[in-house]
C-alpha cells in the first residue's frame, strides 16, 4: 500500500531535521535496533510535545505517529494530516479505527509511532500506566516492539537531550498484559539508567 502522503512526510522532514539537530543537538543511541526495512512499533516515554519529532529523525523511513484527534481537527490540522498521523480520540474508552488502521499499516510493512502513556507525563512520576494500544497493535500484526527512552529537556544548543533505543520486543506470542508489562519494564529501566547516566546492558552506538 503506498501512501499518498509519503511525499509529503519525506520534504518536511528533510527541511526540519537539521533545523531540530542544530537547535536542540539530541544524542542518539542504538538507532540501528531500528529496522531498515519490516514493520514496528517504536514505543516509548512522552513528556514532551516534540518527543514525536525526535523519534522522526532517528530514521530515514517513514513514522506514522498516533496523535489526538484535536490536533486533527485544529487549525493545523491539514499538517498532521500531510504527514499521515493517525488520529486517537482521546475521550472515548476504545479507539477500533485507530488500532484498525495502526494495524493495517503495519501489515503494510510500515513504522508506526505510539505513545503508551496515552498523554504527556506532567507528573514527578518516571511514567505513567501504559495503555493497551501499542502491544495490541503488535500482537495482531506479529511485528515487534523498540522500546526508547527520552531524558533531557529541549533547551537550544544546550547538548541536554538523550533518546536511548533498547532491542525489538517480540511479543506476538504473549498476551496483552504480559506484553503490556514487559514493555513498561523495559523503558522504565531503560529511562532509568539513562537518567543516572549508567549505559544500557548492551554496548552503545551513539550518534549526535
């Protein structure tokens, strides 16, 4: 299934991932736990609104982002439509045409992009509860899971920004709530060893 709007995505981010490295000058590590090619859920913390754009420019492929259904249906909404998100109203307890459609474009061989939070973390909390969404997705589509963690703030040319990628979780053979719990774990510890400066358990390929 080609998407229309790849294009579209393609010359935004060639025109914003520079500009996003030069300001903000993130340190990458372990992007090649992200696939060149197949599909995936890239899965991790949110706690701020450009997390989604950090996680873009880590790969030269397309990322279908889940955003809420306001961005959609605001006055900038005609860009979050270009770039193909998928819009997740967040008022309704269960959202079948987003998770339909996350599927169907993993099926498709694509990235997709998911925050488990469901919103950003505005608490002194590491994260909050994960929804189901992301491991449900991946399950039913049989692709893995790469989990990250992002520490840092987003001060201009300040080198204070960090996202740490942990290996593919395969969990089409798990249900829902282990699943659900692994991934949690994963980029709790992941967080956490980023935030007290100790290197993941496996050796780092950094990239600035």
């Amino acid at each position: 299934m080609k998407n229309q709007h790849d294009l579209g995505y393609r010359v935004l981010r060639a025109i914003f991932t520079p500009v996003f490295k030069l300001l903000y000058r993130p340190t990458i590590v372990n992007k090649h736990y992200l696939p060149r090619q197949g599909p995936a859920v890239i899965a991790g913390n949110h706690r701020h609104l450009l997390d989604p754009i950090l996680v873009d420019v880590c790969t030269k492929r397309v990322v279908h982002a889940l955003a809420k259904k306001e961005l959609h249906d605001g006055k900038f909404g005609w860009l979050f439509r270009l770039v193909s998100t998928i819009p997740v109203d967040r008022q309704a307890a269960k959202n079948p045409d987003a998770l339909n459609r996350t599927i169907e474009y993993l099926k498709d061989g694509r990235l997709i992009s998911i925050s488990p939070e469901g919103r950003r973390n505005r608490t002194d909390e590491p994260l909050l509860p994960f929804k189901y969404g992301a491991v449900v997705a991946a399950i039913k589509s049989n692709s893995p899971i790469v989990p990250y963690a992002i520490t840092g703030v987003y001060k201009f040319f300040n080198n204070q920004l960090t996202i740490v990628y942990g290996p593919p979780l395969e969990v089409a053979s798990l249900g829902a709530e282990e699943a659900n719990q692994l991934l949690f774990d994963t980029v709790k510890a992941l967080l956490l060893a980023s935030v007290d400066g100790n290197p993941p358990p496996l050796p780092d390929v950094v990239e600035r």
